[in-house]
C-alpha cells in the first residue's frame, strides 16, 4: 500500500497548478460570462503536453500515467472547469481510443496532431434519443464502394463547434443491434457534415457543445477505427477512462468552490468575528474537506488501476458517481458559506456550482454509474 | 501509488478473515443475547497475533504494522464488532505501551497482551462529566512522597473490568486547569481501592462489556506513571489518534458485513416476479453502500499508511473515522430497509449491525469532535 505521488507525478501537479493559476483562474469568469472558448488557452495546454497526456512522446503526447492524468485533470478544472472538460474530452474521448483501437496511419493522421494539441477531437456517441441507452442510436453508416457514407445526427457534442475531427458512433448493421454500431474518424470538413450553433449551457460555458448532422457524409474506408461492430465495445471502454477524467474535473471544481469557501469564511465577519470562528460553518468546510479527498481517493484507486491494464469499470463508476455528487454537495455549501453574495455573479461561488452540475450527467449520469456498480455488485 | 496491501499486510488479513469466519461467527448471536465477554475468542486471538499487531515482535506484538492492524481490524467488524471493538482497545493499549511505557512497563504488559493472558487493554479516558472534552476529566492523583493516591471515576470504559491493565488518567496538577495538569497511570485489577461499578446494557456492541471505575484512595508507585508528569493529555490525544483508524476500520467492515447481508437478500427475495436485486431502487441501494463503503475503506488505509510513514495524522484519522462510522450508519440503514419487516428482526444478521454500527459515530470521539479536529487543522492551514 502506498498512497504518495511520484516525484514525476507531482511536478506535473505543479505544472498544471501553476498553468491554472496564472492562465486559466484569472479568465475563467469572463469565458464564463462570454460563452467563450479559451483558444490561446487549449494551444499552451497542448504545448505542455496536456491534451494527450497518456499518449507516447513519439506520438505528440506527454507519455505519462493516468494518475498524473488525473492531477492535471483537477488543477486546470480547478482553475477552469470548461477547459477542464475540453482537455478531458481530447485526452480520454478522443485520443485514447484512437491510440488503443488505430492503425499506424491513422494514428499519424488523426492522433499525433491531437495529442500535440494541433489540432481538436471530439467523441461523438450521444444523439437527441439516445443518451443513456448508447445502443439505440440511429446514425447509420453505409459501405459504398471504399467509402462509408454517414447519415444522422449527434447532440451536445463536447468539443462540437471546434473539432477538426470527431470521433462518431454509427449503425453498420442494424439488425445486430448494439453488435452493429462502428466507429468513425469523421474530419469536420468533410461534405454533408455541419454543425448548429453552440449550445447555451447553464456551466462549464467555457466549453462549446453543439449538435452534429450527417448529410450523405462521405468518408474513406480507412477512416473506420477498429473493425465493423466494435464500435459500441469502443465507446464503452472509451468512457470508463472518460469518468476518470470527469470525476477529476468534479474534484478540481470542488476544491475551487471549497477554499473559495475557506478564505470567505476567515475573512467576513459577524456578530463580530469572523464567520470560520462558529461550528456551523466550521463543520460544513470540514465536510467539504473530508469528501474531497473521500472522492480523490476513489478516482486515484480507478487511476492506479488503469494504469496497470485492468478492468476498472466498477471503480471508475464510483469515483465518477462520488465525485461528482460531492462537487454538487461542495459546491452548494460554497454558497450558502458566502450568503448572499454566493448568489451574484460577482463572486465565484456561483459558478463552481453551474459548473459542477453537469459533472454528474454527462459521460454517464449518475444513475448509469448507479447501474454499472450495481451490475458489478450483485456479478461477484 | 498502489492501493493493494503487500504480501505480508495480506497475510495478517487472511488469517483474521479465516479465524472470524470459522471461529468468531457461529457465537455471534449467542454473544450478542448473553453480553457475555468472549474469552475463548480473546485468547485464540492473542495466539494468532491480533492483539498487537502495530507492537515490536521483542515485546510479543506481530510488528506488521498500522495498515495491516486495520486490514484486520476490518476483517474482525465484518463478523462481529464487539470483537472488533475489543480488540482495537487492546491494540491500541498495547501502542500506547509501547510508545510511552519504561522498560519495565513493556516487559511487563506487552507479552500479556499481546498472548491475550490479559484478556483485554483499557483506555480510562472519559469521565461522567468530561467525555468529548477530556482536559475537563476531575479524576485526582496526588503526590505522597514516591506514591500516588487516586480518587475519582471513568465511565464508559470499554472492557473495564476484564483488562489486564487499565491506563488511567489523572489531574496532577490541579493548580492547572487544562490539559497540562494531566498524566497517565498504568492500574491493574485488585488493587486496593479500585472498583469496577455499573455495568452498562448497551443497544449494541453487546458481548464488549462497557462499565463505570471508580478509584477510592487508590496508591500507585511512581513505576506506574506512564510517560511524564504533565505529558498524559499528549498521550491521550496521540492514542486517540491510532484509535480512531481502528473505529473507522470497524465501521468499514460493518458496511461490508451490512452489504454481503443484502446482498444475499436481495438476489432471493423476490418480488412483481423477479428478485429485488433486479429493481433499481434496490440495485442502486447497492451501488451507493458499495461505493460509501470503498471510499471509506481508501480514506481508513490512507491514515494508516501515513501512520506507518511517521507523519502527523490527526486530520487523516479525523477524517478517515467521520467518512465512516457516517457512511456506516447509512449502509447499515439501507441494508435494513433492503430486508423490509425482516431487516427489523433479529432473525437477519441487518438489526444487529443496526444496533452495533450506531455507537461508531459516539465513541473515540464523537463525530462533531472529528470535526471540530478536522476544521482547526484546516483553519490553521488556510
């Protein structure tokens, strides 16, 4: 048993913490307010390394291990959360299966620039019926000669509205059911594909999120990542590492909305001191604490294990399931710590706790983790 | 960073799980009907080194150290908690021992508490009127030439009037009204003047006797004194600290206890025709037990591992023991309410881990304490 950070491990932590607090904390309102995407941001994450930290140096990553994935994870989420879920689609969603599933070829054309944070990928799984129930998606892929040519759309596609490539789900043969669906590595210059406007979203609104339609949309053969039908066995291992990087998101949200918490309660006074001196907040910053690391433990455990090859779904079902209904519990404390002013737009308290919301419904809410850990449970 | 105990952490482990499975369960619900102390237990496990597990082998302890002792400690509560409670007092006695005591203390207590000729190690801390509050506690202890004389009473003290030996603690320096007047006396049963009193019934934790000391003009060589004078309430604190990963390792396997429980339920009971495992307000039940119960384990093993490495771990063990004797308490409610009118009755392991899992967020410091502990050091750290 050993629960301490490599030294490797904790320079990257540093690195991200320094990044976040120079870069990314400072701007995180204004992106927020704006609905602006962080571009000069996304560019100085991919030439740290960080837009395919578990890549291979010689494929544009930074060649590191899912725990430093998961530190870097919370120290830019806690700095930013929208950058946060824009650096974990491209690590977990984008680049992992594209390293794990590619040929050569495409790893060349479609991950090296990605994982040098060049260029921008997107996962593209989820359309307007099928969210949670991955297996009834309607977007169909038909072979025609070398080419596939796609037809149907996607909803709230993270990444979306930048993507140069999405990474799309698609029927093959629908008779086969979930057996039937194929990946596609789609450019988003290709014909017959376009995109809607943004999203408005409640948080993480430093992100962009769109949906995606297919027109007829052509693609080489070649585009096809790993073999006919492996397309839902290929989004589904793709998310139980996608929840590691979630969950660490929750944890960096969390831990911005508790010490914000911290220092509002040391520094505001009533019934003439400061508000940390009575048990009631005092006992609300010490739940927050003691969740915090309640969940970082949780995420580190399905971290370690990923990066010694085995099945983590049940444990990353859990830090993802845990992590993000702490940062919703957190976060809300945050607020009630700082009153009124938790409630305005001119305090961050407010937005840690938009931002958090979403942690625990995208890449599976909480009741698929509900589901996958119960699966796991009554199995053993 | 790997999450997984060694071989040897393993080891300890196995041989608790096999011991409480072949040995400790057929007695439980006796145990728990009867509240009668269970000898035959304490000294089969004294022969397989559960008594002092984190104690130097030269003083008969196991040496396998504060991760392996909670992985045990785990393994006992699974089973039975009164056991386990037992036993985390007589390791944690067996610490404090080690820690503080002269060479003559250790010689002395060490190997019988760690055989289990003792029977048990108790921790005479709490007071009628100073429990969460310790530095309050009026017991006297009074300087007569190389002697001293003790007056006072402990409550609530967990194996009482079976230990071997009792650490006491005692205001020597009344002129000091805080912390820094108290020091730590080593008692043995049958000394003049030193008297068990009430044996309390308690709703759970049944077969681990839970009694009331009073000390009339009790007279104790200075040998006696554990640590320095002054030093008592720093030693308190310190134990409670190893205490409290104990407290959170029980709670651990109590949940473990409460979800194999139902578990097992739920998979056979059925219901609209198909087993309420397949329900998802059960099979979520599930999911959220397991999950609390994980992380609880994580942030338990997390204090012990510091434990090991030599750091300070009053934050960690704070927390480690808040998660989950809470978590504890909601698993052991969902398990109940997973049996239905079943979970209510004895007939089922659930109302007993009920009644046992309660007194986890009492004892070895209340979880407000935990969290008065736990705000301090991070308002210290802000």
């Amino acid at each position: 048993m050993d629960f301490q950070l490599t030294d490797e491990q904790r320079q990257v932590r540093d690195m991200c913490r320094d990044f976040a607090a120079k870069e990314l904390a400072p701007n995180a309102r204004r992106w927020d307010l704006n609905h602006e995407f962080p571009r000069e941001a996304v560019k100085k994450l991919g030439e740290l390394g960080l837009m395919g930290i578990a890549v291979p140096a010689d494929l544009g990553g930074a060649g590191m291990d899912n725990i430093s994935y998961a530190l870097a994870m919370e120290e830019i989420s806690r700095g930013c959360a929208g950058t946060g879920v824009i650096m974990s689609v491209s690590n977990s969603l984008y680049c992992d299966p594209v390293m794990k599933y590619g040929t050569d070829e495409q790893k060349k054309e479609f991950l090296v620039p990605y994982a040098s944070g060049e260029k921008l990928g997107a996962y593209a799984l989820t359309e307007p019926q099928s969210g949670s129930d991955a297996a009834e998606i309607k977007t169909t892929a038909v072979a025609r000669g070398d080419e596939y040519v796609l037809d149907g759309s996607k909803n709230f596609i993270t990444n979306g509205p930048q993507a140069d490539t999405i990474l799309v789900f698609a029927m093959t043969d629908k008779a086969k059911r979930h057996k039937g669906i194929s990946a596609f590595l789609v450019p988003t210059d290709t014909k017959g594909f376009t995109r809607s406007k943004p999203d408005d979203k409640v948080g993480i609104r430093a992100s962009g999120s769109c949906s995606l339609y297919f027109e007829g949309c052509a693609i080489p053969k070649r585009y096809r990542l790993g073999a006919e039908g492996d397309g839902f066995k290929i989004a589904m291992g793709t998310l139980d590492g996608g929840r590691i990087g979630i969950a660490s998101q929750a944890l960096g949200i969390a831990r911005a909305g508790y010490e914000l918490a911290l220092a509002y309660a040391k520094e505001r006074k009533a019934f003439g001191q400061p508000i940390s001196q009575f048990q009631a907040i005092q006992f609300m910053l010490a739940d927050m604490a003691t969740e915090l690391d309640a969940a970082r433990l949780l995420v580190w455990r399905a971290a370690a294990l990923k990066d010694k090859g085995v099945r983590h779904s049940t444990e990353s079902a859990m830090a993802k399931l845990y992590a993000s209904e702490m940062a919703e519990r957190v976060t809300s404390k945050g607020i009630q710590i700082h009153g009124g002013y938790g409630y305005i737009k001119e305090y961050d308290a407010e937005r840690h706790w938009r931002d958090s919301r979403i942690t625990e419904i995208y890449e599976g809410t909480s009741e698929i983790q509900r589901l996958v850990i119960s699966s796991g449970v009554l199995k053993d | 960073m790997t999450f997984e105990p060694n071989e040897a952490q393993a080891a300890v482990a196995a041989t608790a799980r096999a011991y409480a499975r072949e040995r400790i369960a057929p007695t439980v619900r006796e145990n728990d009907r009867s509240e009668k102390f269970p000898v035959q237990l304490i000294r089969g496990l004294g022969e397989l080194g559960l008594l002092a597990v984190n104690v130097p082998a030269e003083h008969g302890g196991s040496e396998a150290g504060a991760a392996a002792a909670a992985l045990s400690m785990m393994e006992l509560a699974a089973v039975d908690a009164s056991v386990a409670v037992i036993v985390g007092v007589t390791n944690m006695v067996a610490e404090t021992i080690a820690r503080y005591g002269s060479p003559e203390q250790k010689a002395r207590h060490l190997p019988r508490l760690a055989s289990g000729e003792y029977l048990a190690g108790a921790f005479g801390l709490s007071e009628p009127g100073a429990g969460s509050d310790p530095s309050a506690l009026s017991t006297r202890a009074e300087r007569r030439g190389d002697r001293w004389v003790l007056n006072g009473a402990k409550q609530w003290i967990t194996s009482g009037d079976v230990a071997g030996v009792v650490v006491v603690w005692a205001r020597t320096d009344p002129a000091l009204g805080d912390g820094r007047g108290i020091t730590a006396f080593l008692l043995q049963p049958g000394m003049p003047g030193f008297s068990v009193g009430r044996h309390e019934e308690k709703m759970g934790q049944r077969c681990s006797s839970t009694v009331a000391l009073a000390f009339d003009g009790v007279e104790l060589p200075d040998e006696a004194r554990l640590g320095t004078i002054g030093q008592g309430l720093a030693i308190a604190l310190s134990a409670l600290d190893g205490g409290r990963i104990g407290i959170a390792a029980q709670a651990t396997g109590t949940m473990r206890a409460a979800i194999d429980a139902a578990r097992a339920y739920a998979l056979e009971r059925k219901t609209f025709g198909k087993p309420i495992a397949e329900h998802q307000a059960v099979a979520f039940m599930l999911a959220d037990m397991a999950t609390s119960h994980d992380a609880a384990r994580l942030m338990t093993l997390r204090a012990a591992a510091l434990k090991e490495a030599g750091a300070s771990i009053g934050q960690a063990a704070a927390m480690a023991k808040l998660f989950a004797s809470e978590a504890s308490q909601r698993v052991v409610d969902a398990a109940v309410q997973i049996h239905g009118g079943y979970g209510y009755t004895e007939e089922y392991p659930v109302a007993k881990l009920y009644r046992d899992a309660r007194v986890q967020r009492i004892y070895e410091g209340t979880s407000e304490i935990q969290r008065l502990v736990i705000s301090r050091q991070l308002l210290r750290d802000a």
